[in-house]
C-alpha cells in the first residue's frame, strides 16, 4: 500500500526507523522533529533509497508550526493516512526535586504535543474516510517508574488521549492506538543512568527491544488489515510488564 505519513520525532532512534519503514512499504514520509539536521538527515535517507519525503523542523506542542507542517504535507503528498508521534525526552528526577518547570515541560512535549498533532491531522484523514494514529507511550505509563514521575503521568495522558478519541474517531474510518514500549535501545537510552537502564531492560525475553520491534508494531497498527485494532495498548516490553 501506499499512503502519505507524518512521523514525529523522525529524526530520533524509535522515529528513524518508523519513517524508514513506511517509506519502504511506499509511503511519503513527512519527518518532523525539533533538531532540523536529524529530522532532514531522515528524509535524506528515505530520498536516497528511492523514496518521497520531506523534512520540517518543528516543535510538536506549537499548534502554528504544527498546522503549517500539516498543510505543507497535504499539498505535497496529498491527504494524511498515518501519524504517528514519537516526539519526546525522558529525565530521572527524585519527585522531591521535580519542578512545576520540568513537570509542565513533559506534560507539554508529550500530552500536549500529541494532542496538537493529532488534531491537525484529523480532518485530512476524516475527508478520506481513513486514518491511522499510532501514538509512543511507554511501560512507564502503564506501571509507574521512580525518579520518573513526571514522564509516566505525560505518558498516561497519551494513554487516556488514545481511548477517547478512538471512540469519537472511530466513525470516521479513524483507529487510534498507543504502544507502551519497555527499554528500547536508542540514544535516548543511553542518556539514562546505566544502572536505572539495566533495571528497565530487565525481562523475560532476556534482551533489550530494538527500533525495528516497535517500527513492525507500527506497521502492522498503520495497516488497512488493522483495522478493527482501535483504544488498544501494545506492551512492547519482552514481558516485562504483564497485567
Ligand atoms: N528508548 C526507550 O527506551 C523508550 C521506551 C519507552 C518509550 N519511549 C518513547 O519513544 C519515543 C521516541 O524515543 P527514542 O528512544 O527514539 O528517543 P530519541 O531521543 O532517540 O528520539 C526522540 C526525538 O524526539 C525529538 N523531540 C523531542 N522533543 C521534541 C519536540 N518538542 N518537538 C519535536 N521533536 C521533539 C528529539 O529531537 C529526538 O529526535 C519517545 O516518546 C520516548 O519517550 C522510548
């Protein structure tokens, strides 16, 4: 198939490899990320192997670049099938020393940044009658993490953001999922304290997950074959978390 896809944070390691695979599968591939030489050295790949994509330097929580960005996709690639947002940071802080700052600034990328986004989507992909929305949350969101509580409240919301609009969406060809990934092995990871990431990549499966295994999660949410996969969870943790 192909489609027309806007991947947030597409110059990270989880986005990366997202934009990479939808433009393999023949998707236009419009890459957003707020570091301009890695959201372009995205598109740059996907251009070189053959495929369409363009790049905008952006931040996902500003509803003004968010809605340009939108309209520049549709004009080039025509109307919005996919968006998935894996635009977000992470940062340990003890809940004793955790601003209203750093807590309003997680809230903001993540909540916020996916709210903007998917409401500047949605009516391209309500005048064709199809969408699909993946959204990044995390195990986090799911069970909890100490020296993490802001991250794990902003990726709860993704979590009740999903649900909801699946239902109001759904009507409209539109399915709205999350994945819930458990230590994927990006920069991001490498940021985080080499004990707290030993502790996070603790499962059964006995390894750390990959770009690749939340890229094929993707996939599969983002194809037409999903479509009765709509307010769904994915645990992507190699069993880390079950419930
Ligand atoms: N790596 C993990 O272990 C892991 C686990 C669970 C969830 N996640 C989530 O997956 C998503 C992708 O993470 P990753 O591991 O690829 O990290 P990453 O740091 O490699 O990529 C994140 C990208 O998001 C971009 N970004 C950050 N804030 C932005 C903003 N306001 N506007 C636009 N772009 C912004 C960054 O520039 C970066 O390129 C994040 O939401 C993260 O919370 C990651």
């Amino acid at each position: 198939m192909s489609g027309v896809s806007v991947v947030t944070g597409g110059g990270g390691g989880i986005g990366r490899e997202v934009a990479l695979r939808l433009a393999a599968r023949g998707d236009a591939v419009s890459v957003w990320d707020r570091d301009p030489d890695a959201a372009r050295t995205t598109a740059d790949a996907i251009v070189e192997a053959g495929g369409r994509a363009e790049s905008e330097a952006l931040d996902v929580a500003d509803q003004d670049q968010v809605r340009d960005a939108t309209a520049r996709a549709i004009s080039a690639f025509g109307n919005i099938s996919t968006l998935m947002t894996g635009a977000g940071y992470s940062r340990f802080v003890d809940f004793l020393d955790l601003t209203i700052e750093e807590w309003t600034s997680m809230l903001t990328v993540h909540a916020t940044g996916t709210f903007v986004c998917a409401q500047a989507v949605t009516p391209s992909m309500i005048d064709a009658h199809f969408g699909r929305m993946v959204f990044i949350s995390s195990l986090a969101g799911l069970s909890g993490s100490a020296g993490h509580v802001h991250y794990a409240a902003a990726k709860a919301a993704i979590l009740g953001l999903t649900k909801a609009l699946c239902k109001e969406l759904g009507p409209s060809g539109i399915t709205v999922n999350a994945i819930a990934p458990g230590a994927i092995d990006t920069p991001m990871l490498k940021l985080i304290k080499p004990e707290i990431a030993e502790r996070n990549s603790n499962n059964p499966v006995g390894r750390v997950g990959t770009p690749a295994d939340v890229a094929e999660t993707v996939l599969f949410l983002a194809s037409p074959q999903a479509s009765f996969i709509t307010g769904a969870v994915v645990n992507l943790s190699g069993g880390a978390y079950t419930y």
